[in-house]
C-alpha cells in the first residue's frame, strides 16, 4: 500500500465508507441499497480480508450519500475519492488499484458536477477493452480446442472468481462469453476452452480457423453469474461436455484450499472428453468420470450422488440442458434450498413466443425518461431503438451481460441465469428475454 500524507498518523491507511442506503419501493431516485450496495459491500470486505488488508483498512456501511442515481456509490478517505461500483470486479478494481496501489481508478470516479443525465461508466457501457493474445493453443479433443491468454503487454490481468467467464468480441460481430478454466490464482493468464458447434451463429468456427498463435482479440473483464459459496462446508460439482470449464476452474481452487468436495463430470466417452488427463492428475480420488455411451440411463447415478447432502451442503452444475436440468430436478425433489443450487446454462432455451404479450413501459431511473416495449419486443430492443445502447453478448438469456437491476415494478423473468429464488426477490431482470406483465411500470437502473 502506498504512504498517503495525513495531518497525524490515522489508526487506518483508508476507510472506505460504502452506502447502502434505502429507500421506498419505486421512490424517483432509487437507493444504493436497491442497486446491490449491501451486497457489493460486503463481498468488499471479504476481498479485503482475503488480500490481508484488515489492519490496515476499515470498511464500513453509510447513510445516503445523496448521489443516489449514479450509485451504489463508495467515498474513500483520507484521499476523498467518490467512485460508483456496479458488480464484483468493479470491487476487485478498487481494492487492487486504489487500496493497494494508491491509483484513482478514473472510469468508476464520480465527478463533483457529475449529474444523473451524464452517468459513469457502468461495466456494460465501459469502452475498456483487455487486449489478450492468445500465447498457446491445444486440441483437447477432435472438436475441442484449448486456449491460453495473455495480456498483450506482458503484464498481470485482472483478477476473477471461480466461475467466471469473459464476453470475446470475433470477426463476425457477435461477442460470445466463454468461461475461465484456470485456478483464479494464477494471474499471469486466462484458459479457456472453445467447442465447435456445427449448428451456432459461427463464432466457435471462427474461433477454432481463424485464431492462431500471435493472433489478439479483445475480450471484456471477467464477470461471474456461478459463483463459489465460500460459506459452504462442502461443494458437489457436476460438469457436462464443455460445461467443465468453469467447473474445473473451481475445482482449481477448492483443491488449492483444501476444501471438502467432490468433482464429477459426465460425457458421451472419455475421447470427447476434454482435460481426463490433467483431471485425473490434479484430483484423484475426488474426481469421477461418467461415460454413458450416448445412455443417459448407464450415466451418472444421481441419487447416489446427492445422497451425500449435508446440511452445508451446496451443488453446482453446468453442462448440457438435458443434464442441468437432470442434476436440478433431482436435487429439488430431494428438497435442497434454491440457495445451494447453483448452475449456468451454455445453450439458451428456444425463444418463448412473445407475439400474445401485452405491451409494458419501462422508465429509466437516471432521466425519468418512458418507453412502451410493444409486443413482439424485448427490453434491450426497445432500448436501443431509443438510442440507449446496453451491453450484450448472447442474448438469449444466459450469459447476464444485459444483466439490471430494476428499482420499482415487477419483472416476468424469463432468463437462465437467475435462479428461483433470486427470481422471486426481483432484484435483477435480464434485459434480452425478461419482460413485465401489461401494463406495468418497470423502473431500470440505467
């Protein structure tokens, strides 16, 4: 951490006060509170214990900082930097460059005339590109290929959770998300592995002919929708075909901690299969491999599996929807809690017809400003129509790019990346398939 100058020596190097602040349902301006700012401080003060910080820095909650619209907001001092934080790596940012290495991080500061109608960057409005060349690259199997990255100017990237995935832009225009495989502590490169789908938009072919060794790409920071419960006492994991990615890269890291869990992955055979090799090496006993032939019936035995529930139990799964949907099934009708399943989808449901949807109008908290989303329209497509440009990258409700959260109204959820019960509580609505019953007002945070 860097000497800062003081009128006398401060019991703190910084205090970090994070607002989390609440107003009514629906109230014109919103709250820190209702944008995520009790969540995103507190996975601030578990980053800043994990970095070692806690003798050194103290973060506490806040009243209103009455910068409402542009929060949740975040004022750190003695150096009196005011910054608006959106997600986790907005976090990680923070403490990385401004705690530890006493640099203003300039895209999250709020200005003092900085005004709702001229918002900060959020993640999905952030032009800041990672420019990653690709240093190696490896056939996994016939139809699976192995990918390491790295910043392109030799320095360390930044950092991301187990889980996490990051959205690449290709040649075609389409941005694609691909998860990172590697143990969250190695910060010199990112892994990734690519399947080649025959029937998708192209951007797996793309990836697979057009990249070689050398070849950079520019890609987003690293986001996370299928994160680790560090409160569990213990982790099932369950992968399918190219869904081992993020799972892997969480086995990594509870292998690194010396967690209690148990690793499975399912596949048609062990030669589409990719990583058994290193999967047997690293894991041993703890990893078990189900390979049915193309017989779901002769692969993994799920009530064998999920017997060994306890009551910290927590379960994650990702892989084919025929599986996910499997593993899920199975552990709701044993009775697990929703808040210890955990899953993200690589394959979007068919798109639900929404011709017989009634229209709905959305404001946008920021400007007051009203649109009509009609029938046969969605959200973020209503919104660009309108000039107002969102991030996105699959649009087929599984990725969580357009991810938002909404301050007043009633979101009909109709995405694969909120489970039930974050559904339920309605803090998040996925803008490229989420709608709202007709005629209701749904208030954004944009």
């Amino acid at each position: 951490m860097t000497n800062r100058q003081t009128t006398q020596d401060p019991y703190f190097e910084a205090h970090v006060f994070c607002c989390t602040n609440e107003r009514p349902a629906e109230h014109p301006r919103g709250s820190c509170k209702a944008r995520g700012g009790e969540e995103l401080r507190e996975y601030m003060k578990a980053q800043a214990k994990a970095r070692g910080l806690n003798d050194r820095v103290r973060i506490n909650s806040s009243g209103c900082l009455d910068r409402c619209e542009l929060g949740p907001c975040v004022v750190i001092y003695p150096d009196g930097i005011w910054y608006a934080y959106k997600n986790e790596a907005d976090v990680d940012e923070i403490l990385d460059r401004h705690i530890i290495g006493g640099e203003v991080v300039e895209r999250l500061v709020i200005a003092p005339d900085q005004q709702p109608s001229s918002p900060v960057a959020s993640p999905a409005e952030n032009p800041a590109k990672l420019h990653l060349k690709i240093s190696a690259i490896e056939d996994l199997t016939a139809n699976i290929k192995r990918y390491v990255l790295v910043a392109e100017d030799g320095g360390e990237l930044p950092p991301f959770q187990a889980g996490a995935h990051i959205n690449i832009d290709t040649a075609i225009d389409v941005t694609r998300s691909y998860s990172l495989a590697n143990d969250p502590a190695v910060r010199g490169h990112y892994e990734i592995a690519v399947k080649r789908e025959v029937e998708g938009a192209g951007a797996s072919g793309w990836m697979h002919d057009a990249l070689q060794v050398g070849s950079v790409i520019e890609a987003s920071a690293p986001a996370n929708n299928f994160t680790l419960d560090q409160k569990a006492g213990a982790h099932i994991l369950v992968a399918g075909g190219i869904g081992i990615t993020p799972v892997l890269s969480m086995a990594r890291q509870l292998m690194r901690e010396g967690a209690d869990f148990a690793f499975h992955y399912c596949a048609t055979a062990a030669e589409d299969a990719a990583y058994v090799d290193e999967i047997t090496k690293e894991f041993a006993e703890r990893a078990h491999f189900h390979f049915d032939g193309g017989d779901p019936a002769k692969g993994i035995d799920l009530e064998k599996v999920l017997a060994s529930q306890g009551d910290d139990t927590h379960l994650y799964v990702c892989g084919p929807g025929g599986l996910m949907d499997a593993v899920i099934d199975a552990a709701r009708a044993r009775n697990w809690s929703e808040d210890v399943i955990h899953y993200e989808f690589f394959t979007p449901k068919a798109a639900q017809n929404t011709e017989d949807d009634g229209s709905f109008t959305v404001r946008i908290s920021s400007t007051g400003q009203e649109l009509e989303v009609p029938s046969g329209q969605t959200i973020l497509e209503t919104l660009r129509a309108n000039g107002l440009e969102v991030a996105s990258a699959c649009e087929g409700g599984i990725c969580g790019t357009c991810k938002t959260t909404p301050l007043g109204g009633a979101a009909d959820h109709r995405d694969q990346v909120l489970n039930e019960g974050e559904q339920s509580k309605n803090q998040s609505v996925i803008l490229c398939v989420s709608r709202a019953q007709a005629g209701e007002v749904l208030v954004l945070d944009l």
